[in-house]
C-alpha cells in the first residue's frame, strides 16, 4: 500500500490515516 511507505518516513502521521 502507498500509506505503508509513508509509516516508514511518519509512523505516527501514517497511523492516523492507515488506521
């Protein structure tokens, strides 16, 4: 998924929008 890679870069920023 795009946001996967994102949670590398921003874990917490990420969560938000994956979960």
């Amino acid at each position: 998924m795009v946001f996967e890679r994102q949670k590398s870069a921003k874990t917490v920023r990420a969560s938000s929008i994956d979960y």
